[in-house]
C-alpha cells in the first residue's frame, strides 16, 4: 500500500516546498491538498456558531501549491484532495491540470468532487442542486481537451466549439470522492479511481471496494484503482457513527489493504506548528512502514 498526507496548505503552516520535502524525505508516497476558495460570512455554521476550521479559508491554491512541491521533489505523487470541479471553469481547469502535470514529469493526479457548502458554490454562479451533473460534463470535457487535437465539447452546462489547448498530459488520473450511495456509478462512467473518506469501520469501507470492484468487472474494466484520502489517524466511530472513537492501526490499515485500498492518504492540520507538524509525521511514517510497498 502506498501512504501519503492529505492538507489544506495555508499562509500559516509548513509551506507547500516544506511539508512536500519532509514527506518525500521520510518515504511517504504522496501529498494530497485540499481546497476551499473562500468561506461566505453569512453561510453555514455549526451549533457552537464558530465559523469553520481557519484552514478552510486560509487555503492557497491547490495548483500553485502543488507547483511548489513539485519544483523540489523527485517521486512524490502530487494530487488534489478534492478539486471542487463545480466551481472551476473546466477549460482553465483542464490547462491547470496539464500545466502540472508536465512540470511534474506526470506525477499529478486530478482528485474531483461536487462540494458541499452550497453558499459558497452559489457565489461562483452554481445551482447546487445540478452540481452532480456539472461536475460530470465538467470532466468529460476536459478529458477531451486532453486528448483531442480539435476539442469540442456540447452538454446541457457545458458548451464549446472546437478548440486549441496544450500541452497535452501524458495521463491525468481522475479521482472521484465522495461515499454516496451513487458514487461507483461516477467513477464506473468517467473516473479512473475512486477516492472515498473512512467514515467508519474500515469493513464497511472493505465491502464498498469489493462491490465496486464486481461492478468493473462485470462492465469488462480492470481493477479500480481506490485512494483512500482524508484518514485520520486518531481514529474512526463505530457503526452507528457515535461513541468512542477506534484509533486508526496496523490491525485497520491491514483491513483496508486487504480489501483493495491501493493508496491510504492521512489528514494533516496545516496549522500546527513546524515542530509539531514533523512530530506527526515521523510517528505517521513509523505506524505505516509495515505496510509499504
């Protein structure tokens, strides 16, 4: 199994050529960020009424950020974790894709998702309630840019006439998140890997990747392959999604592997301290190392 760290990069944590050095030094596989282009003042809040996690609105780009870590690394995996596809104009978004792609000589991957904070998808023009089905033109109109000389794309939110557009990626690899109960069907039809989070037992997680694996099969597919992104390593709730939690070990990264997990990507605070931060990652690289390709 391969391991990475999954953040949101901010103006306050380790910077992106940092945290990217540190993990590629300590032989993780990956760095995986997270994005939210701003926080509405007046959208959503949760019963204590403070306003999300700093991160959240304190998050550079993803695409400059994994710029950064690209220029100083050799091997890391650089991806996005998740791209909020339904607020990105899909032309630009297909030449920031493969603008990365070939500065990192072919190690980004393209992790996508709808969203869910629907104030913040209404300021970028979104109807929330069609995101699913934006996010899916979306992708497949970039997966022509990518791979057409003459590009066109003509669905119900996306609409283009031929077109220019390079450079052309040599692979970009489309994740689909999310765990909803019709998330296999997005990744069956326009994905090239699903990247679920652990929202409880890892078994649950385990009977999902083996359904989605029976489903590939039956469409003629190969294995899918399946990027857990967003483990915490502090643990997981039971079944009923309340109680004490389970801390995250060997016993259920065992469990994950097993099940077909090929890639398992930790959540990391990117507001810790740099000490703090390289404390968490050296005990992250001791709990994963038996488990490592």
């Amino acid at each position: 199994m391969k391991f990475g760290v999954s953040t949101f990069i901010t103006d306050e944590g380790l910077s992106p050529a940092d945290l990217a050095v540190a993990l590629e030094d300590r032989g993780f596989d990956s760095l995986f960020v997270a994005e939210h282009t701003h926080i509405p003042v007046d959208g959503p809040r949760p019963p204590d009424g403070d306003l999300p996690p700093h991160d959240y609105y304190r998050s550079l780009d993803p695409f400059v950020a994994l710029t950064a870590a690209a220029a100083v690394t050799e091997r890391l995996l650089l991806g996005t974790g998740i791209a909020l596809v339904v607020q990105r104009d899909p032309i630009t978004l297909a030449k920031e894709a493969a603008s990365l792609d070939h500065l990192s000589n072919g190690r980004f991957q393209l992790g996508v998702g709808a969203g869910w904070l629907r104030e913040e998808m209404r300021n970028h023009g979104t109807e929330p309630r069609t995101r699913l089905a934006l996010m899916r033109e979306r992708v497949l109109a970039m997966k022509q840019i990518w791979t057409t000389e003459q590009a066109e794309f003509h669905g119900e939110f996306v609409d283009f006439g031929p077109i220019y557009s390079w450079p052309k990626p040599r692979h970009v690899p489309v994740l689909v998140g999310g765990n909803g109960p019709t998330v296999h069907d997005r990744v069956l039809e326009y994905g090239d890997g699903w990247a679920p989070n652990l929202v409880g037992p890892p078994e649950e997680l385990a009977a999902r990747v083996k359904e989605l694996q029976r489903r590939a099969a039956d469409a003629g597919r190969d294995p899918i392959p399946v990027t857990l992104i967003g483990a915490d390593q502090r643990g997981y709730l039971g079944p009923d999604r309340q109680g004490a939690i389970t801390p995250l070990g060997e016993r259920e990264l065992a469990i994950l592997a097993d099940s077909g997990v090929d890639h398992c990507v930790f959540f990391r605070d990117a507001g810790a301290p740099e000490g703090e931060a390289l404390r968490y990652l050296d005990e992250l690289a001791e709990l994963t190392r038996p488990l490592r390709d």
